[in-house]
C-alpha cells in the first residue's frame, strides 16, 4: 500500500504566551452516564464517536470519550451505557488503539456475566467491496453479549460504498440509540431535551505559573513509518457535490502521474498552522 503525505512542519513555538494543555478530569458516576469508546485507524471512527459524545450533552447525559486502548478497561463492568465506535481496516483487522482492549475482552478467563449490568450499542464502520465487511464490529457486538452485556438495538454497520456514505446507516441508527436510552434512562422531571448542544471541551488550556522549555521545531510525524511513500503537492481541490447539498465530497488532482494507485491505498494530509494563527490562538486576552 503507498501513501501519499504532505510533509509540513507543525509548531506552536511562535506563541507569545506560554500555555499548558490539561486533560479533563473524569466525570464523577451517575446513572444517567454514557461512555463512548471507538477504535479508529484514520480518524473517522473518532469524529462520529466526538460527534456522538457532544450530542449526548443534549440529553444532559454525563460520560466521556476515549480511545479504547485509552480507557482503563476495569471500569468496564461499573458501566451502564456505553456506545462503541470502530472500523475495519485490511483483511478484518481492528484499528491500533483498540487491539489491548480487544485481546482483554478475548481471554477465555473472563466470567460469562461480567457485563451484565452494562446496556451497549456498537457502531461499525466499513467498506462492503471486502469480503470481511465490518468484521471487527459484529466480532465486538457478538463478545460483548456473549460476556453479559445487554444489547440496546443490532449493530449499525456503515458503508463507505452507500451512496449517501456512513451516514445512511449512522443517522438512523443513533436516532433510534437515543430513543432506546431514553426508554431505559428517561430525562429528569423538570429537564428537557435541549436544542443545541452546550460548549464542553475534552481539554482546558491555562496560562503556565512557570516558564515552559521550549522544543525545537521539528516533525511531528517523524515516527510514522511507511513504506511506499512519495510526497506530492495538490494541483486542484475542487468540490463535485453542489453548494446546497449536505455532502462536501471533492476531486483533488496531484501534479504527479507516474505513481500507480490502487484500492486500499491512502492520502496521508499534514496539517500547517500560520505562525500568525498559532499567536492568534494564544493571545492571553483570548483565555482571561
């Protein structure tokens, strides 16, 4: 598989400020709690699953989001509503960050009702031109009953090759997630749901009470390692879809024609912040 990647450097060394990035602390237990997990390879199981965590605030439900490797997976049988998002990639594999997750769920030692008390529902994102289409999530959905877990509807298995893409499967499918939770953990007396989700940030940034050491600028990506790899600059990016319509889908043109694509193979962007922007950012008044 070649991967084409866009080399450029990211630095937040221009701020005039110095800042220190902290993680949310966890919320405390409640019963109206849902935990939201995923296992993503390139991010797109992680943005529906952020996508999922910042619509739950309407329902003035409490809980996290987290990579699977990244969550203390103890805490499993203490939950009671969890969503899991994750894709399939290759020949039927799970994604990187949830391979420890899913070899705990896999030892024969675990207890036939360890997730008993725990409602779930699994969300899978996939491409049906492989023969093991969405094979990580029906393997997850068929673990988690077989260790207890009660499930809150079937396994949504999204489609990269629907025409509307993974939304024809996930836009109904976590409507009906949302109706289900409601039966079984109804809104408190003199709550509603709300119309627009509230501001909440997985991270909060604070001015540092001491100088911070500066790093030299370097590569960010320098410990991604593949093999087949070319750089190219971007000819033309040029969207296909009409303005009005709900999807941006675009055709982007690589100046280089010798390279030889074929299914499976991936476009590796980098992102590049402005100097200007990243000192925009930090601007002390911004954080007062």
């Amino acid at each position: 598989m070649k991967l084409a990647h866009f080399k450029i450097n990211f630095s937040l060394l221009h701020a005039s400020w110095q800042f220190v990035l902290h993680k949310r602390p966890p919320e405390m237990s409640s019963p109206r709690k849902l935990t939201i997990l995923y296992g993503s390879q390139s991010g797109t199981a992680q943005d529906l699953a952020e996508q999922i965590w910042r619509d739950s605030k309407l329902y003035h439900l409490r809980g996290s989001v987290a990579a699977m490797d990244e969550y203390d997976i103890g805490q499993l049988i203490e939950e009671r509503f969890v969503v899991l998002v994750c894709s399939t990639y290759g020949q039927g594999e799970e994604p990187d960050n949830m391979k420890r997750f899913w070899r705990f769920l896999l030892r024969k030692s675990l207890p036939v009702d360890s997730l008993r008390g725990m409602w779930f529902g699994v969300l899978g994102l996939g491409d049906s031109r492989y023969p093991k289409f969405n094979y990580v999530a029906k393997r997850l959905h068929k673990r988690l009953l077989q260790l207890g877990g009660q499930a809150m509807l079937p396994v949504g298995l999204c489609d990269e090759q629907h025409d509307l893409g993974y939304g024809a499967v996930f836009m109904p499918w976590i409507n009906d997630f949302w109706k289900r939770l409601e039966e079984l953990s109804p809104i408190p007396d003199g709550l509603k749901k709300l119309d627009e989700s509230p501001r909440e940030y997985r991270w909060t940034v604070r001015r540092a009470e001491e100088p911070v050491e500066e790093q030299e600028e370097g590569d960010m990506y320098a410990d991604v390692k593949v093999d087949n790899v070319f750089v190219s600059e971007v000819e033309e990016n040029r969207r296909t879809t009409p303005e009005d319509h709900f999807q941006d889908v675009r055709l982007i043109t690589f100046p280089r024609r010798d390279a030889n694509w074929t299914a499976g193979d991936v476009v590796y962007v980098r992102p590049h912040n402005s100097p200007e922007d990243v000192d925009r950012l930090f601007e002390f008044d911004r954080f007062g």
